[in-house]
C-alpha cells in the first residue's frame, strides 16, 4: 500500500469513526425509541445537527473508501476498514466512559494484528 493509498484508508476509517461519534451524540440527544414515539424520532433525526453531521461523516468516509478501492485490491482494502472498530471502541471509553474489558482489548489486539498481516507487503 502507497503513502496516498494509506493516506486515503486513514482518511475513511477516522471520518467514519467521527460519524460514529456524531450519531452517538444525536443518538442520546433523542433519547429512547419505543412504539409510541418512533414516528417522531424519525422525523426529529433531520432537525438534528449532530445526526447530520454524522451522516455528512459517513458520507465523506464513503467516498474516501469508494476512491481507495479504485486503487487498491478489496482483499485489503475491507478488512483494513476494521480499524473503525478501534476507534469506535476508544470514543466509547473517551467520550462516553466506557468500559474496556480485558477480552474485549484482546479482540481489538486481534483485529490490529489482522490488518497489519493483511496489509503488510501490500
């Protein structure tokens, strides 16, 4: 993988990651959907600015992402898009105080070293 092609998965992976961030706030903003008030939720996602910049951030990420498979092979490519995962889950313990339990850092160890065998000698 090239500077510019890593450049690019960077740039999909951290503006999706933010979108994830995004939603979240939005999400908590709205508070809980149940039958009575799911219409209105729906609706109230638009007046949201939190929900729409996330949507904006993973509209962006697409692209990003979209572009970066003119480049480079899928087989690298999707499962390089993992790293979302290790974001999400450090947002979650940053921003939201989350926890991190020990089999759940050994799974984002494991995902880690699943992308750098993937990309390694790319």
């Amino acid at each position: 993988m090239t500077y510019k092609e890593l450049c690019l998965l960077l740039f999909s992976v951290l503006t999706s990651t933010m979108g994830q961030l995004l939603l979240k706030l939005g999400a908590t903003k709205l508070g809980k959907v149940n039958a009575d008030n799911a219409v209105s939720h729906i609706l109230n996602i638009v007046m949201t600015p939190e929900l729409l910049a996330g949507l904006s951030c993973y509209g962006l990420g697409s692209i990003a992402y979209i572009l970066l498979l003119t480049r480079v092979q899928l087989s690298i490519a999707g499962p390089s898009a993992a790293l979302i995962y290790i974001f999400s889950v450090l947002i979650g313990y940053f921003f939201f105080q989350e926890s991190i339990p020990v089999y759940r850092a050994c799974g984002l160890g494991f995902i880690i070293c699943g992308v750098i065998l993937v990309v390694w000698k790319a």
